[in-house]
C-alpha cells in the first residue's frame, strides 16, 4: 500500500472516537495518535535508507512483523482494561490499532511475514508484477490501488463531513 495507510488511519479513528470520547481525551490527540499509529511501521524507511543501504526488504524487519504489532494490540487492551486512567491506554490503543490495520493493507498488495520470527516465509494476497522499473509504478497501475483509491475518496468524504458538522 503507498498512499491510503493515513487516510486508512484517519477513517478508523474518526469511526472509533465516539464510542471512547467519554474517557476525556480529546478528538485531536486521539486522531494524532491514530494517525502516527497507521505509519509508524514505514519509519523503518529511515532504516532501510540510512543505515541497511536496501540490503532486505523493510517488510522483514521487525517493525513489519504482525506479530509484534499483534502482541502491542493485546496489551494495550489489556492497560485500557486494567488501568483506571483510561487516557494513556486509550492512546496506546488506537496507536496499535491502526499499526495492526497497516499490516492488514500491506498484506493485499506487498509482502508480509505473517508468521515471523517463527517461520521466514513472506505472504501477499496479490502479487504485483514488476513490468515497470520503477517500483512505485507497478503499485500505481496494479488494480489493488484501485482500494487505495476508495479509500482515500472515503477518508475525504469522512473529513468533509467532520468539517461541516463543526462549522455548525
Ligand atoms: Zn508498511
């Protein structure tokens, strides 16, 4: 997935905000933290760029792995229910919420190692052909960005209709 993992973000957490608003944190704070949650596996760029020099694909790194997003998602469920200040947790919460939704979105179009570290084995639901040098253009021209799309197109909608009831 290239472009909707922050409109993806930003429509679970706008869906989500009503059913924990009345823990007291604010709209903003808990989109903010939803928000860094849907990209915060792709700062393994800085990674790959920096300091790996593209040696392996950042989707074997553990910051890709849904397992461990997967075991974060379990405990801060288990902070939100066992903690009486619900702020934090609930934060923790969307954060790893959206990084599990990321895993799911890059699973459709990209490589993911569903069952790492225990087996080294990578799983996409579409393989995307590589008939274009650059890399981002196979994506782009893939039908699977055509969910990329709706997506976006749907996180618009979403934004507009937030900005509207606002107004008035
Ligand atoms: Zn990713």
């Amino acid at each position: 997935m290239i472009v909707a993992h922050l409109p993806a973000g930003y429509i679970v957490s706008t869906l989500l905000f009503h059913r924990f608003q009345k823990y007291g944190t604010s709209r903003l704070t808990f989109l903010r933290a939803g928000l860094l949650g849907s990209i915060a596996p792709d700062l393994d760029m800085i990674y790959f760029y920096g300091f790996d020099h593209r040696a392996h694909p950042h989707h074997s790194y553990l910051s890709h792995f849904p397992s461990v997003w997967l075991l974060l998602l379990t405990l801060a469920i288990l902070g939100f229910q066992h903690c009486r200040h619900k702020k934090l947790p609930l934060l923790a919460l969307i954060f790893t919420c959206n990084g599990t939704l990321h895993m799911l979105l890059d699973y459709i179009s990209t490589n993911i190692y569903w069952l790492a570290p225990f087996v080294n084995r990578p799983f996409a639901l579409f393989n995307v052909p590589k008939a274009y040098e650059i890399w981002w253009l196979n994506f782009l021209l893939h039908r699977s960005f055509a969910l990329e799309i709706l997506i976006v197109f749907w996180a618009a909608y979403l934004w507009s209709k937030q900005r509207m009831a606002r107004r008035y």
